[in-house]
C-alpha cells in the first residue's frame, strides 16, 4: 500500500482529502503543524478528523521556523513599502517543505493537500504543471505557484 502524507489541518478541504485517498487505498499520515498557540483549536479538529478516518496523525511544531521565515519576512516586507502574501511564503518554505521533509523520514512517497488546484503532466514538455482549479472560483495556484517540479510530483 503506497504511504501518503496529507497536510490536515481539520477543515473540510484537507479531511476530505484525506478521506478519498483512503478510500483509494492509501496509507493516509495525516500532518498537522503547530504554527503558534493559537493552532491548538486546529489541531484538536484534526486529531478528531483523524480518529473518525481512523488514519495515524502526528502534529509537527513548526513555530520557530514560522516566525522566522514567514512573520519576519512580513514584517519586513511591509515595513519596507511592500504588501507581502505571508500564506504563499509560508505554504512553499514551511507547509510543503516540512510535508515533504516528513513524508522522506518515514518513505511516503506522495504528498497532499486540501488546495483546489489541478496537476497535469504534459508529454510535449515533459513536466508536470500546475493548472487552474475546475472551479475557478475556489483556484488556489496562486499559493503553490512557488513549488518546484520535483515537489509537484509528490
């Protein structure tokens, strides 16, 4: 059975998710990271998710290297004129970077998330490519547009 290491943060995207690769029969890992303390609520969803689901859930803290990487580079951002988009920063060098950190430590071979997005592998070009939601309206390749084509492929 191939291992998947699903981001679930215990909203509906993300257990949903979850739900229909297990019944694909995945392994579902679900993943939950600790922000801040404000995440506690977060977590408790998940852990919750994941006992209904009946799939292995871990929570990963990841609040130092959030508030290193994503509030000091709002902070600074803004302090400096700029608008900075703290989610994109945050879903490519922490979210997915820790996904895929933790899916090689325990030899899952994909990743998942509740983002509404498609992937295509294109034969001309020989890449996989990131491609609008069917519905427009819930797109969100504006928050992986950063990730590189070795993690799309997880």
């Amino acid at each position: 059975m191939e291992k998947v290491v699903v981001g679930l943060s215990g909203g509906v995207d993300s257990s949903v998710t979850s739900y229909i690769l297990k019944e694909n029969g995945y392994e579902v890992v679900g993943v939950t990271l600790q922000v801040d303390k404000k995440s506690l609520g977060e977590i408790d969803e998940a852990r919750k998710i994941a006992k209904i689901l009946k799939i292995k859930h871990i929570v990963l803290d990841v609040s130092e290297e959030f508030e290193r990487v994503v509030i000091k580079n709002f902070l600074d951002g803004y302090s400096g004129g700029t608008t900075p988009s703290p989610c994109v920063v945050c879903d490519e060098r922490i979210k997915i970077k820790t996904l895929v950190e933790y899916a090689d430590s325990i030899g899952a071979k994909y990743i998942a998330t509740g983002h509404y997005c498609n992937l295509e592998y294109s034969l001309k070009m020989d890449k996989y490519l990131l491609k609008n939601a069917t519905d427009i309206r819930k797109d969100q390749t504006y928050m992986l547009y950063r990730l590189d084509e070795t993690t799309l492929k997880r």
